[in-house]
C-alpha cells in the first residue's frame, strides 16, 4: 500500500479562522495558506479522514479579540462547521494566571471538539518545565486529555539543551506528573536522541523532510524505527515548513515514507491507529 492510499488522521495541522484571514487580505506569508478549504481538498486527494488543528499559544494569530476565549470559540467553530473532519486542541495564554487557564481549559474540553491541550513554549517565552505549566499538567491528568508539546529548538538553539521546548525539559516536567499523556511535537527536533528515551508519542511533522534534508531518507527512517511504530502520530505541519512550499508538504511527506519501506501493519499504526486510540476514543472525563 502507498501512503497516498492509507486513510489517514493528521494529528498536526494549523487553520486560521476566516475572521482572521479575512482581517488580513495582504498578507503573503505562511499563515495565508492556512485556510480550511484548501486543507479539504488535500484531504481528499490525500485520504485523509480527520485532522487536528493545533493552536499556537498566541492568540493574536488565532482570534481577532486576541483573548484565549475568542481562540476557543473560533476553534470550535471551524471544527463544527468541518463536519467532523476536524477536531481542534486547547489553547493557553500565559498572560493569564494558571488558575484562570485551567478554568478557560475546562470549560473548553467540554466541547467535543477539544481533544487535548497544546503547549508552546517558544511562542509563550515560557520553558516547559515552568512552574506554570505544572499547574497545566495537573489540569490535564485530571481532566484525562493528553498536553501536545512543540519540541523543535529554533535554528540557532538546535542543540541547546537549556532551550524553552529542549527534550530534557520535557523529560524533567513530565517526571513530575505520573499519568499525564504527552505528544512531543515534531519528534523532539534535532535533538531527536534526547526526546526517544521519553515515555510519549511523538507526531512527525515539520521535522520529516528535515531528517530526509539533513540525513538522507534511509537514516531519517532508522531514526524513526527508534522510536517505534506504536508510537509515532502521522502529522504535517501544514502549511508550515523549514525547507518546503506549503504545496509540496504533503507529497513531499507522501515520497518520503513510502522510501522508508513501513510494513502495511506499521503504516496503519502510524497513520491512524495511535492517533484514534490517543485522541478520538472516550476518556476518563468522559470526552466522547
């Protein structure tokens, strides 16, 4: 089977809300691209089933009020109006005290089309392992949702173990919090060997073509082979790349794993399974 055929979930994907593309009809940057229909018609073309829309921990990119609130309700209802296509993680602005974020958290994963929450720490300015995101840990294990983490130090801090989203401070957070479920976003970045030792999923996108760029494609699978199938999320990033146009993600990503030689049974764990059991089955606070 090749990838392009594999019914697929997208676990990392960004669409801005209409309220904000239609507030800025200029611009030509990445975020221009990120529009609801165009991602419908790749799915199509694709096989991709459902998606997961990530929020960016800014909320002046996510509403036009600029408040966590608007970012909820606009999430909400993308993912309404998709028809059960998408569903959508929790936003957190650190502007707000913990206490209120895990109260806006709440209330948001009420909503069905909330299945998690997403945390940023490059975009917060906020290292993971802050005593702020303790308080948002707890709040996760006690609602029974899993915490998407980004974990791809920028260029010039590739390697810098101290960076906001390093592996190592993921690894010192989530010691501190038995039972919480985490998603390392981007495979941890290029500090890839840090982040394989961590018990998490980890969802592939942005750093595939990347690892292919850097490595070649028969190295960047081995990589992933250390991780293990049953533990890798399919995911794209779109439309955001280091080294791609937004129009050549997902064949490029469609080239790449069928070089890496995935059996049919690795393929279908990777591509949907781990994504259904993790993020569209019930949970212990009874998010259906």
């Amino acid at each position: 089977m090749l990838w392009r055929e594999l019914p697929k979930i997208d676990a990392h994907i960004h669409i801005l809300p209409r309220e904000v593309l239609d507030a800025n009809p200029d611009a030509e940057d990445e975020f221009s691209h990120a529009v609801w229909a165009d991602y419908r018609r790749l799915m199509e073309r694709y096989h991709i089933e459902r998606a997961v829309v990530m929020p960016l921990n800014d909320p002046w990119l996510m509403s036009m009020a600029f408040t966590v609130e608007a970012v909820h309700r606009n999430l909400s209802e993308l993912c309404e109006q998709s028809e059960g296509r998408l569903c959508c993680f929790a936003d957190v602005d650190v502007r707000n005290t913990a206490k209120d974020s895990c109260a806006q958290l709440q209330r948001a994963l009420k909503n069905p089309c909330f299945r998690g929450i997403k945390l940023h720490p490059n975009n917060s300015g906020m290292n993971i392992d802050d005593p702020y995101n303790d308080a948002i840990a707890d709040c996760a294990v006690g609602l029974g949702c899993p915490i998407a983490v980004h974990a791809y130090p920028a260029s010039a801090r590739e390697q810098d173990r101290g960076d906001f989203c390093a592996p190592a401070r993921i690894k010192a957070w989530m010691k501190r919090h038995p039972g919480l479920r985490v998603i390392v976003c981007h495979l941890g970045g290029f500090q890839w060997e840090d982040a394989v030792e961590l018990d998490a999923f980890f969802d592939i996108s942005a750093i595939l073509p990347d690892l292919a760029e850097r490595f070649g494609v028969r190295e960047a699978g081995d990589i992933l082979r250390r991780f293990g199938a049953e533990r890798l999320l399919f995911g794209t990033d779109w439309p955001f790349s280091r080294t791609l146009r937004h129009d050549e993600i997902l064949d490029r990503y469609m080239d790449l794993l069928d070089q890496m030689a995935f059996s049919e049974q690795e393929m279908l764990r990777i591509g949907r399974k781990n994504a259904e059991e993790l993020l569209l089955s019930p949970s212990p606070s009874g998010i259906s």
